[in-house]
C-alpha cells in the first residue's frame, strides 16, 4: 500500500482527520508482492519452480507426504526494504501438502522456512513432482494498516470508516508483513504477543493454491526470531 497515497485518503475524510495520530501509530511497514510474466532466473524473488537451496538441504517430509516449494525472497531485490527484514540472502518457503487434503493449515509446521546468507553457496533442488511453471515476482516496501476490524480493539472511531478509508486503495493480495488479510476468518489469526504477520498469499490457480477454500494463507514469525534472520518455526493460519 502506497504510504503517501493513505495519508492523504485520511487527511481527507472529515471524520478520520481528527485520528491522523492513530492511524499514523498502526501503521506497519509492509513489502507489496506483484507476480509478473516474465521468466525468472534461479536466484530471482519467484513463486514456483524448483528451489535454490543449500547443498546439504534434504527435502522436506511430513506424516502424509512431501511439502511443496511455495516460493522464494532475495532479499536484495527488495526496493525500499523495511529495516525489519534482512538487507542480504535468500529465503526459500515450503508448506505440507496431501492428495486427500488431511493436512491442516494450523498444525505446527504447515509452513517452513529455510534461509541463507550467500547465495553463491545455493544450487538448484529439483522438487520430487513437478512443479508449477515458476513466475517472477517483484517486491516493493510501502505500508499495510488493519483491513478488519478484529485485528485491533482500540478503534477510537467506528470499523465501518476502516472500509470508506481502505475502499479507494489498491489492496495487494500478496504481501510480506503489514497485517494479515482474509476472506472468511472472524478472529484475528496471529498466534499471540511477540509474533509479527510474516507473509500473506491469496490462492492462486496458476500455482495450485487453494487456501481454505480460497482464502488466504497467512504465516507468522516471532519478532525475536525476525531480528536474528531465524525463519526455523513459522505458524501459520488461513481463511
């Protein structure tokens, strides 16, 4: 979300003016997910695809299966990067999936995440069954504010001006940090004190996702964790 562009929809909205302050306070920096056409090179941002990874890594298995390569994140290809992520390195993401869909998207471990200083070390990881065409994605900092009223309880002014200030956006689907977003949940999905909204991902056809009958994915960190570029135990919900 362009930060500039919500200043000033708030700055306009007769009601909303009076609470600049705490708008200003909510907001979290956030980094805008746009997947595009063109043919990604291994160590580009992607969705898709075969994995880079480590040369020891061991593809991941669970109870059920195998898990699937869900994307990756240079962080070096991030324009306008928020200072909460790593300025360096890869991060590859994986999450559990079964033919006969028995796999639950808030067990522990539904989401993995592997992440490496130095790409020169990465190779390419052939994934066990074939994956969807990989596609680029290109990354942008901006800013994410509460999209639902059930993610705070200290609105000072009614949730329905949440909808008349969010209405004239151009809300990204796919983000990293910000807030989660979803489509069907009537609760606010973060784990509990100390996590931060890691990743949010809509479903999309074109890398089979379908979330929760397609909803959205959403994967949380702890912030300590964040801090130390440690992505070893994610949480994640959908919806």
């Amino acid at each position: 979300m362009n930060p500039e562009r919500l200043k000033e929809t708030a700055a306009q909205h007769e009601q909303l003016a009076t609470h600049r302050e705490y708008l200003d306070a909510i907001i979290r920096p956030s980094v805008d997910i746009t997947i595009v056409e063109a043919a990604p090179e291994p160590h580009h941002s992607r969705f898709g695809g075969h994995p880079l990874a480590g040369r020891d890594f061991v593809w991941p298995k669970h109870d059920m299966g195998e898990y699937k390569f869900l994307g990756q994140v240079n962080f070096s290809e991030i324009s306008n990067r928020p200072s909460l992520l790593p300025d360096e390195g890869l991060l590859s993401l994986f999450y559990a999936f079964d033919e006969d869909g028995e796999i639950f998207w808030g067990d522990d471990g539904y989401v993995l995440g592997y992440y490496w200083p130095d790409l020169a070390k990465l190779k390419i990881k052939p994934s066990p069954s074939a994956p969807p065409e990989p596609k680029k994605i290109e990354l942008k900092g901006g800013v994410e504010i509460p999209r639902h009223k059930d993610l705070r309880k200290d609105w000072p002014f009614h949730p329905k001006l949440l909808n008349e200030l969010l209405s004239g956006e151009e809300l990204p689907e796919n983000y990293l940090l910000g807030y989660p977003s979803f489509n069907s949940l009537g609760y606010d999905p973060t784990p509990g004190p100390g996590w931060f909204s890691l990743l949010t991902l809509n479903s999309e056809d074109d890398f089979d996702w379908c979330w929760h009958d397609g909803g959205k994915l959403m994967v949380f960190v702890e912030s300590d964790k964040l801090k130390k570029k440690d992505f070893s135990e994610l949480k994640s919900d959908a919806g």
